[in-house]
C-alpha cells in the first residue's frame, strides 16, 4: 500500500480541489489492507507491505482485530540527512523489515547528498563511491535498500557493497548528519485525514 490515503475514486489519478490540494475519500487504510491480505489468501501474491507509514498508521495496523497477515516490510524515504532512526526502531521492534527509497537523496532544495564533505571522506577512505558508501550505511543497519538507477555501469557498482564495512566511526559521522529533511513529502496531501507526516516519526 503505497501510502495510508484514498482519493476520490474516478478518471482523475490524483482529483484536486480549485485550491489544488488532493479531494479524499471516505476509504479507512485498514479496509485496504483486508482487500490486500485477500491476494495473499488467494495466492495471487506471496507477501505484502506498506509505504510512508508513521509509527501511529503502522501500529493501527499492527492491532487491528483479525488481522490476518502482517506488512513485512514499510517502505520509508531514508538517507542520511533524514535517518529515520525512531521509526526504524519501531519497526524493527515489531518484527516489520525497512525498505529504504531516495537513499541517495536528491538534487531539490540544494540537496546533494553524494557532495556532502562527510560522505566523500568516508568514500575516499573506503576507495568506494559515494553512492556505495550511502547503500552499505543501509545494510549495516538491517534495512532493505532499493537504489535508483538506469546506468548499466551504476547498476553494477550498486551491488558491489559486501567486500567492505564501515567502522562504528563511520555509522556514527553518517548518523551524525541527520537533518530530518524529507524530500518526499506529498504536499497537495496535507489536507488528508491520514497524511502520514504530522506525526513525530
């Protein structure tokens, strides 16, 4: 479930209101999922998971009555300018994996993650790039990461993560960076009743 909202069901993908912001429906995320578990039952797919949940919509989840198949994973942006450290815990703690999205940021807002003094030194150190230094800090810290790339040459440097580790040194100068900048943020959704970022994490 890729995020915790409905819309307004028509031919229109995201309806908007004349202000511009997204026109919900009346839909709970808690009825997806009974629709979701469904295709598990049916054998139609093998697991489920769910996106952009905070820790209060994954709880929710969590407790809801005859929930018969948990998320195995909750797929959140994270790098390490915002490191989810809180509800990663959370998820963890609950036995659902993290996938992480825009592990290497991006380039909105002045944004350039791969540039940051801290990440090159690491990289330097390692004789790695930049973006393999961002995808092992993942790794060590028991998250799924899925990097975006359409290089055949990227693609392959991406999976050239497991002939190195990074110190406790490292782990904590890429920690250490967190600015709890979110580049995804969904805005024409804030209107919504389950826009999942007003919580703390």
């Amino acid at each position: 479930m890729h995020w915790p909202m409905g819309f307004k069901s028509g031919e229109a993908d995201l309806p908007v209101d004349h202000n511009g912001m997204i026109i919900p429906s009346d839909t709970d995320f808690l009825n997806t999922w009974e629709a979701m578990e469904n295709l598990v039952a049916a054998g139609l797919v093998r697991a489920i998971g769910v996106s952009n949940f905070n820790h209060q919509q994954l709880e929710r989840l969590l407790n809801k009555p005859n929930l018969r198949f948990k998320p195995v994973t909750n797929q959140i942006e994270c790098h390490p300018y915002l490191t989810q450290k809180n509800l990663i815990s959370f998820c963890q703690s609950r036995n659902v994996s993290v996938t992480a999205y825009l592990p290497f940021g991006g380039s909105s807002g002045g944004m350039h993650l791969m540039e940051d003094p801290t990440i090159q030194t690491i990289a330097q150190k390692h004789r790695k790039s930049a973006a393999q230094i961002l995808i092992r800090f993942q790794i060590q810290r028991n998250v799924r990461v899925i990097p975006k790339s359409v290089s055949p040459k990227r693609i392959l440097e991406n999976f050239q993560v497991f002939d190195f580790e990074l110190s406790e040194e490292d782990m904590t100068d890429l920690l250490g960076l967190d600015r709890n900048l979110r580049l995804s943020t969904f805005p024409i959704t804030e209107n919504h009743k389950d826009y999942p970022f007003r919580a703390e994490f």
